[in-house]
C-alpha cells in the first residue's frame, strides 16, 4: 500500500512539473519541433485571461429543466494517462479531463489545458482518415499521438456534438479514440485534427519608442581619435578636424511573445517611417565607421591639441507596436499589441578634450588676457605683468586639459535622446536628425564664462601697448 501512495504521489509531481511546451509536426515529417504559439498549462494556472482553444461545442439543456438549450464549448486537454499524455476534452463548467486510450477510459481531476498564448497562433481543424499521414503543423500531445475529433450528429438535438480525442499514429494506419456520453470508449478511421499554421513572415507597424525610458548600460569609455589643429596662415580662421572611428554595431528588437525567430520582420514608425528589415528574434550585427568633425577658432601662428572620447554602451530602449502575422494563402490574422525592448549597441556620449592655445612658433602657451582694472584705465600699471610668458613650455603631447566638449550624452538619469543606426536624437515618434546648437555644435575657444578668447588677446595687447607708451 505504501508502494502506491509513493507511485501515486510521484505521478502526480511529473504531472504538475512536466514540460508545458507544445509540439507539432514539422514540414519534413520527421520529427517535433516546439510552437511558438501554443503552451500547455495546469488546470491549477488557469484564469480567466487565459486564451483556451475550444476543441468544439455541444448542446445540453438548461438548468432549469425546461425545454430550452444552451451551447456548451469543450476544451482541449491532456491528462498523463498511463504514463503517456492523452488528448480529451473538458467541458465547460467542469473541472476534469476526460480521455482514452486503448480502451482505458478515465477522468482525471489534474490535467493541463492547451492555450493559445495572447490568441496568437492561427489554428484549425483540419480533416483527416487513415488513409492521410497528419499534415505539418499538427498538434501532439506526446510522441506519435496527436489531437483529434470526431464530429457526429446529436439526432436528439438535431446539432453536431464534436468529442475530443487521440490519433494514435502507431496503431496500423492510424485510429482515432474517443470518448461517448455514456462513459465509453469508441473509435474512428476518419475525424479531424489540430493544425497550428506557422506564419512565414511579420510585420510591426505603428512603432513608437519610449524614449522618457531609455537607459545605457555596460558603458566601455574609449578614446576615439587625438589630434593637432593649427592655423598656419596670417589671419584668424575657424580650422577643423575629422575624426573618423570604427565599432561593432548591434541591434535587437526583442524576442516578442508568441513570435518564431528568423521570420523576416518589415518595421514602420508611427509618423509612417520605414526602417530596414530584419530577421525577428536575431541581433543585427555589422561594423561601422562614423565621422566626428570638431571646429575651433584659431589665431595665426596658433594651435590646440584635441582628444575625442566617447562611451561605447548597450542603450535600450521600451516601445510598442502592432504585429502582424502573414501567411503563405496571402492572409493575416488579427494584429495584436506588443511590448518590448528595443536594444542598441553603439558609440554615445561623444566629447572632444580641447587643451591650452601655444605658439607654434616656440609651442609656449598663449597668454590670456588682464583682467579688467577696477580703476580708470589712464591708471593702470599691471599691464607688463600680464604680458610675461610662462616659464615652463608644455609639449604637444603634454599640454593640460581646459576644455571638454559635449557633443550628445544619455545616461541613467536623463534619457531624452535615442541613438539609431543613422541619426542622432529620435523622438518617440520619428527618427530626424538633431540640428546642432551652441550645445551640440563646433567648438570655439572662447570660454563665455571667463572672456579669455583668442579675439580678447588682440584687443588686450592693444591695450597694454597703449599703456606702456603712456608711462615712458
């Protein structure tokens, strides 16, 4: 007796802990591969969100002992029968799965239920007898088993009754058995079974990206270039440098609910903007090369050493849409909502390190300019002092930091720009490119905060000149 409970027990365990994929047949007969749309769930899991596949109906009387009549739907399940899992049927309003096999009826209080996850596969029933092999896309409900019905007439209602069963592919050229009102087993050579219709492509329309939740992640700093920029001729000039860098782009829009990866995926904003296809549920990986230019303003006889950094980082990003799933027979079914995360591995927060003005002469610093006295000008005697060079002349190499360039930046506190594979600042609704600001664009040497550009030297040296001519 112990024996039993302990067989029994265990039974029960495999029962709830078994594996809930759905499998069906494949194109090349063979073998079973896991659906994507299809799961199997206990009876104990089940809510009223769950989307059921109803196997078919039958009519009963009501409640109420009169003559009227409702329509009952019937349940696809599967219940561990013997030590193999066999397809039945639950009724509406009760809870246990009915089944049969090889003459061995028996209902069964721990069951699971087939559900079609967020009704996203396209199934049907399709007809069948012994004289067909199951068409790819059937449903199994273990190895060689499949889920079937048989359809006959209910002479006392005048409608069709549909009973759920088992093919059992292994017996002979196949049978389907199935359960009676009475609590019998019966059979049948001809009947109908489950088909799952896989989609051979998707479309994902009306894409809107939620940048207000955008967010890096595995942030690499890197150092993109380092260069001199001079002006050699005899008057001042803006001078420019191309920075040009390479890195491994990668894009991914997510693994989707109730999706097969590989299937070719056309993508659409919202504002109608196309993007490039994909292959849904696959990075996208390729090596790029981008262009930084950074522009300053340069006396004659002047130069400044720049640095390029940037932060090769993993930007993600939540977005909504609505798929589409296309079929081989040109038709599509319902499109559903879907939320995912959209992920970006690309070069962000792109800053350029400018350093101290020198000479190109001697590379001595050049000298900014006094400050503005306090005083009448007439009295100023400070302004030798401010002409001095510095003793120490820094290298090319060597010259300090004094100014860091921000070009765009996303970090984890605000996350209002989204990068893309063409474009700098995406909206949640298009993908246009940012027109470059005083924050965005080509830097000048002039710092606003301190007045100690380029352009003040000139007007300082003036100034001091005239004083020391006052003074002799």
């Amino acid at each position: 007796m112990m024996w039993l409970a302990l067989s029994a027990l265990l039974l029960a365990q495999h029962c709830v802990n078994a594996d809930t994929s759905v499998h069906i047949l494949s194109k090349n007969y063979n073998q079973l591969i896991t659906s994507s749309t299809l799961n199997w769930i206990s009876e104990s899991h089940y809510s009223a969100s769950k989307e059921l596949v109803i196997g078919g109906f039958e009519t009963v009387p009501k409640e109420d002992g009169g003559t009227d009549t409702i329509s009952r739907s019937i349940f696809v399940c599967r219940a561990l029968h013997n030590g193999v899992w066999v397809a039945g049927a639950r009724r509406d309003g009760e809870n246990n799965c009915t089944v049969s096999l090889t003459g061995s009826v028996r209902t069964y209080e721990r069951y699971q239920l087939l559900e079609n996850v967020e009704n996203a596969g396209r199934i049907s029933w399709k007809n069948w007898t012994k004289y067909y092999t199951p068409v790819p896309g059937t449903v199994a409900s273990s190895d060689r088993l499949y889920v079937a019905r048989v359809t006959l007439e209910d002479e006392a209602m005048g409608k069709p009754v549909h009973y759920i069963g088992t093919l059992n592919a292994q017996d002979s050229l196949g049978i389907i058995t199935y359960v009676k009102e009475n609590g019998e087993e019966s059979s049948s050579e001809k009947g109908q079974l489950l088909v799952e219709t896989e989609p051979i492509s998707y479309e994902l329309g009306s894409v809107k990206l939620n940048n207000a939740r955008s967010k890096a992640t595995k942030r690499v700093p890197r150092t993109l270039g380092v260069a001199t920029i001079s002006n050699a001729g005899s008057a001042p000039g803006t001078m420019a440098e191309a920075f040009s860098y390479e890195y491994v782009y990668r894009l991914s829009w997510g693994q989707g609910h109730a999706m097969l990866r590989g299937l070719e995926t056309k993508i659409t904003l919202v504002n109608k903007t196309k993007l490039p296809d994909i292959l849904w549920g696959i990075e996208f990986k390729e090596n790029r090369t981008a262009v930084h230019t950074v522009e300053v303003h340069l006396e004659p006889g002047t130069a400044v050493n720049v640095t390029l950094h940037g932060t090769y980082a993993t930007v993600e990003t939540p977005y909504s849409g609505k798929l589409s799933s296309h079929y081989d027979d040109n038709s599509s079914i319902n499109t559903r909502q879907i939320i995912d995360e959209r992920q970006e591995d690309l070069v962000i927060d792109v800053t350029s390190e400018i350093g101290p003005v020198y000479f190109l002469g001697n590379f001595s610093l050049v000298p900014t300019p006094a400050p503005t006295p306090l005083a009448e000008p007439a009295t100023t005697t400070t302004a030798t002092s401010t002409t001095s060079r510095p003793e120490t002349t820094p290298s090319l190499t060597t010259v300090p930091t004094t100014t860091r360039q921000q070009h765009y930046n996303l970090d984890d506190s605000q996350t209002e720009q989204q990068y893309s594979k063409e474009n700098v600042g995406v909206d949640e609704n298009s993908i246009v490119e940012r027109p470059q600001g005083d924050d965005g664009g080509p830097q000048s040497l002039k710092d606003k905060n301190h007045d100690n550009s380029a352009a003040n030297l000139s007007s300082a040296l003036v100034t001091i000149v005239a004083a020391v001519l006052l003074t002799t």
